[in-house]
C-alpha cells in the first residue's frame, strides 16, 4: 500500500504549516497548492508547492494535474483571505477569492482520488451569539462578508458530498493563537496577541478596544486556542474521513468548533503577555469596536464526543510559544 497523500491549500500559512508539519512527522506524503501572498516558503522548504492563485480559471486543471500526479487522497483546505476589514470593503472580491477558491477545488476533486476534505471555517459564522458558549446548532448570522464566505463555503461543501461521493469535515476555529515551531509563528497583525507583540516592538503600550462590557473585568472575552491543539483537530478530523471511507460509510459533511471551552479576556491576555515578555504593561484604553461581542466561547462537546478531541494547553503556554517565536 502507498503512504496516504493529503494536499494542504494554504500550507505556507499560519496555521497550514503546522498541519504540514505534523503530517510529515508521521510519515504522510504532502504537497501544497499556495499563491505565497501571504504564505511564507521558508516553513514549507522541500515540500512539492503548486504556486498558484486557486480563484483564477487556470485553477481546476493544475490542481486536477496535481491531484493525479501524486494520488491524492485527502485535501485539507485553508488557503483564504482572513481579514474581516478588507473584507467589509471588498465584498465581492472576498466572495470571489473565498468561495471561487473552494468551487475551483471541487471542481478539480470532482471524479479524482480525492475522497476527503477538510475545510478551514470559523467562529465568525455565528456572528453576535446571544449565548454564551457556542454550539454547532445555533443560528449561523455572520456580521461581515469574511463570515458570511465561511458560512457558504459550509454549504457548498454540504452540497457537494453526494455528487463528488467525498466526505467534509468544517472546522470552525475560535482565536488561533501560538507556535508549535519557533519558525512557524503567526506573522498576521489583525489578532490580538501579534498586535500587542507588535506595539510592543513599536515601544508603544497595548491597546484595550472598550473595558466597559457586560464581563467580570469590562474587556472582552475569547476563546484561544493553540496553534498546535488545532493542528491535531486537523488530524483527527482527517483520519475519522478516511476512516470511514476505508469501511465504505455513506458520504457525509459534518461540522465542528475547535475551541477549548474557555474564556480569557483581552485584558487576561495582555497580563500573560506580560509575564511572557517579563515587560510591565500598561494597556491604554481605547472606544469599543464595532461588531465586538462581548463574549464568544466554543462549546466543544461534540469534537471531543465524535473525535476525542480537546485542547491541551492553555493560554500561558500559548503566549509563551507566541513570544518564543516572535522573539526567535
Ligand atoms: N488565524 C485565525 O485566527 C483563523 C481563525 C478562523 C479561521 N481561519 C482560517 O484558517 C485558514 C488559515 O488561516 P491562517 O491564519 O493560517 O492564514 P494565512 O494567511 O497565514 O494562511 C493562508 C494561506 O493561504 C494562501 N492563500 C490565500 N488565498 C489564496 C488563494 N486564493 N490561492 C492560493 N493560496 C491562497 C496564503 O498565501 C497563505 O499562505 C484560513 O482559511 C482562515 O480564514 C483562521
């Protein structure tokens, strides 16, 4: 039997390389479709990379050609465009890059070795929850069009399984944070913990966005989780599809949060920041942001029931392996 292949789109990213790393650990063969604009070579260096936008026309057959060169069995989808500002002002070329990405890797899936995917979504489907802790069934309404190209990348995979005769995994991730590897830090300044990392660079003090909320201390509450913990919810995710599929189960799309079931709010953040850094902080407060909910928790039970998955680390260790790498 060969070794299982598994394309990574987005695989000289944040979060792709790490679930690059941790399939080459175990032994699985890996290439990677990536446009580098805003990938990084250097944490991908000797893996077989298809340089290519995949929202353009010329997508479909290259991948298709990729996908039959290497017998690929299993995709895990993360190339995006993430930041929800640009995309509030270039809706449609969101839709077009989000969306047009995935359809042009469905079609060139479409009658391929590929039997699973795995699809990056994320908690900015649920837009302003009115509950405290999410869970997979409650409403779906995303506040800006980032969200929005999430919640119809779900559906088009979900409407996709039968006619492709694969099966899909969506994966929707609360704040990613941390380093697995020094060399695979989070280079993206739109969260929370490289932008204070970067005012601190700038010797400027961290910013708080409103510290009159409805929490215990008036700062917002997320649910963090680390970079590692949501690189092995990849894995597990992966191996229950080819599980599956190896004993002939039906095809099936099936939905996740990865999240720890934890709150920590910003101003917790920044006091671990600064026993990471061992700098003294003091956060200037700033007016709210718009579309800042108060509070956003993961309910994780059905990954950990389904997949027995759950995180392992919790944010010192995240802002720690954060700093590490930053300062690496
Ligand atoms: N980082 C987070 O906090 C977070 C949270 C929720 C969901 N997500 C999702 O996870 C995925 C990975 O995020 P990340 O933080 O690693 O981002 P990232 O920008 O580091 O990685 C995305 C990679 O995809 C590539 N890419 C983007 N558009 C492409 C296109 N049209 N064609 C080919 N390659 C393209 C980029 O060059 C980059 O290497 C994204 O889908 C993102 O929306 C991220």
């Amino acid at each position: 039997m060969t070794t299982p292949c598994v394309l990574v789109t987005g695989g000289a990213g944040y979060i792709g390389s790490h679930v690059v790393r941790l399939l080459q650990e175990r032994g699985s063969r890996v290439v990677i479709v990536d446009d580098l604009s805003n990938g990084v070579r250097a944490r991908t260096e000797g893996i077989p990379t298809l340089e290519i936008d995949l929202a353009t026309d010329a997508a479909p057959s290259a991948v298709r050609t990729l996908i039959d060169e290497h017998a690929v069995d299993a995709v895990i989808h993360f190339a995006a465009r993430k930041q929800v500002g640009e995309s509030v002002q270039r809706p449609a070329w969101y839709y077009s890059q989000n969306v047009g990405s995935l359809a042009n890797l469905l079609l060139a899936i479409e009658g391929s070795t590929v039997g699973s995917v795995v699809f990056s979504s994320s908690a900015a489907v649920y837009g302003e929850p009115d509950t405290g802790a999410v869970a997979e069934d409650d409403p779906t309404r995303p506040i800006n069009p980032y969200g929005a190209t999430k919640l119809v990348g779900e559906q088009l995979l979900t409407a996709s399984v039968a006619p492709l005769g694969i099966s899909a995994t969506s994966l929707r991730y609360f704040n990613v944070a941390g380093a697995g590897w020094p060399d695979l830090g989070d280079t993206a300044v739109q969260n929370l913990v490289p932008m204070v990392f970067q005012r601190l660079d700038a010797g400027e003090q961290p910013r708080i966005f409103g510290d009159d909320y409805a929490t215990a201390d008036g700062t917002c509450i997320r649910d963090y989780i680390h970079v590692l913990d949501l690189a092995h919810a990849h894995l597990a995710a992966l191996d229950r599809l080819e599980t599956r599929r190896g004993e002939g189960a039906e095809p099936e799309a099936s939905v996740f949060n990865v999240g720890t079931g934890e709150g920590s709010s910003v101003r917790e953040v920044i006091e671990a920041i600064a026993r990471a850094s061992g700098r003294e902080l003091q956060p200037e407060i700033m007016p709210r942001r718009a579309g800042d909910p108060p509070k956003l928790i993961a309910d994780p039970a059905r990954i950990t029931e389904v997949l027995g998955w759950r995180a392992r680390r919790g944010l010192d260790e995240i802002v720690a392996s954060a700093w590490q790498a930053h300062t690496a």
